[in-house]
C-alpha cells in the first residue's frame, strides 16, 4: 500500500471536562450560568411564576453554577431578609418545570437545563469571614511584618 498513511482517529474535536483538572469551569459554563442567573432574577421580579408564595416574596438569584456539558443549573437562592428560605427552595422547586419553560423562552439553548435549588449561604459565609478577621489574634497576626520578604 504505497501513498495511502495508515488511518489514526481525529482526537482534536473533543472538548476537555473543565471540572477534571484544577482550572475550575469553563467560560461557556460560567457565561451561560451568569444569563440564566440573570434571566431567573428578571423572571422572578416581574412576577411570571404563577405562585403566590413566590409572588408574596422577593428572591435574590446569586449565582447559577452549570456541569459541564451545561445540563443541570444549580442556582443559589435566598429570599430578601434570609427567612423563609426552605419555603422559597420549596415553592421555587415547586415551579421547576414553568421556571425552565420561561428559561427556554429567553435563552436560545439547544437543551434547556434542569434547574436544581440551593440555599445561597455566602453572606454567612462572609459575616464568619469577617468576625474571624475581627478577632484580637488574627488581628495581630495579619498586621505582624512577614519575616519572610525581609530576608
């Protein structure tokens, strides 16, 4: 068989899982979490879910974290004050299926992801940050001169 080069598999079209290494997700998944985090927020304050229980409380949308093959959309949620926040995870859980319908709508996706609910807890998270950073001790370590850069 001459001029003919034995056949090897075209590997370059594949796209690596983001989440497999240590660089965290992709622009794609952080670009289509921030429209779909913008766009429930929009959906949200205008009241198009038909529940009163949504409709009575105001609901912040943090962040929306995607998988990587942008199927699932976890959304981090709190309701305005902290309270009520299982009733908003429940009734948000509640209207899934309308919530991704108006999603659909909006967002030009080939598939629209399932949409999963979570307590949002990064302003705990930051208020423990801070008391810690308030803290007599970690004070003064933080202000202490580092002995290492004066070498």
């Amino acid at each position: 068989m001459l001029g003919k080069p034995p056949h090897t598999p075209y590997m370059g079209c594949m796209a690596k899982n983001s989440f497999q290494g240590k660089d965290g997700p992709s622009t794609r998944q952080l670009r289509v979490g921030e429209l779909i985090r913008r766009t429930m927020s929009q959906l949200l304050q205008r009241g198009e879910v038909h529940d009163p229980d949504l409709q009575r409380m105001s609901i912040t949308v943090g962040e929306v974290r995607m998988t990587p093959d942008l199927s699932i959309a976890t959304c981090f949620v709190l309701p305005l004050g902290g309270k009520d926040a299982d009733l908003a995870i429940a009734a948000l859980a509640r209207n899934k299926g309308e919530l991704r319908h108006l999603i659909s709508k909006d967002v030009k996706l080939k598939v629209t992801p399932d949409l999963r609910f979570r307590i949002d807890d990064m302003y705990d998270r930051m208020d423990a940050t801070r008391a810690m950073f308030a803290e007599d001790r970690v004070a003064k370590d933080v202000a202490a001169p580092d002995s290492d850069e004066d070498a």
